[in-house]
C-alpha cells in the first residue's frame, strides 16, 4: 500500500511546481532560467511544466479544493519573486496546505480506494 508521502511526491509536488513556475514566469515576469535556478532543475523541465507536458493532474485540476490550493500557491509564487522565502520553503509549506485542507486525504482515496490513514507529520505552519 502506498503511503500518503509517496502520493504528494507524485501527485502533488509536481503540480506545485508546475503552478509556481506559470506564476512566477506569467505574472511576475521572472525568466525560465531564473526559475529554474530557483527550484534547482534544467531550463527544459520549466518548459515542460509551463507547456503542461509535465505537473499536471486531473484529479488536483478538477477538485473543488483546488481554488483554495491555487490561492496558495499565488501566495507562494509572491513570496518567491519577492525574495521574501525560499522555493524549498513553500514547498514545504504548501504540502502542509494540501495536508490540512483535505486534499491529500481525497487524493489517497482516488488512487487507492481506501481512507487515508492519519499522518503524524506536522505541517511547516505548525513548527
């Protein structure tokens, strides 16, 4: 059985980056370089995310959740364009998003039909 961990780094972590870079590249006017700098991968994998060749998941996309996870994540991408946090930082900070909004829990149960156990990890917020 797959732990709740293995689905954020399938599932969600690249969603997040896909919805950062657009962020950062569309509305903050930051380079593919640049971004890719910053998340510490190539040029090509930014390219991949901004053209939704990779990152994308229906299952996120079409989620009634998913407006209060967008939300975050254009908080997220502010707050890397204006250097005020680190990309690694708001990962962080937005699996504990996906954690306590419900979202992770609805995920686990699309891919495995069974409900999510409870985890013990504590969200970045709660630290």
């Amino acid at each position: 059985m797959k732990i709740p961990c293995e689905l954020i780094v399938w599932y969600v972590l690249p969603m997040i980056r896909r919805e950062v870079s657009k962020e950062l590249v569309y509305v903050h006017g930051m380079s593919q370089a640049e971004v890719a700098r910053r998340f510490g991968v190539t040029d090509a994998a930014i390219s991949q995310y901004l053209k939704k060749k990779r990152g994308g998941n229906p299952q996120i996309e079409d989620d009634p959740l998913f407006d209060v996870f967008s939300s975050e994540i254009k908080e997220s991408a502010l707050r890397i364009a204006e250097d005020s946090a680190d990309f690694s930082v708001e990962m962080c900070r937005l699996c504990g998003v996906v954690k306590r909004i419900g979202l992770l829990d609805r995920i686990y149960q699309i891919q495995t039909g069974a409900p999510a156990p409870r985890c013990v990890c504590t969200p970045v917020d709660e630290l």
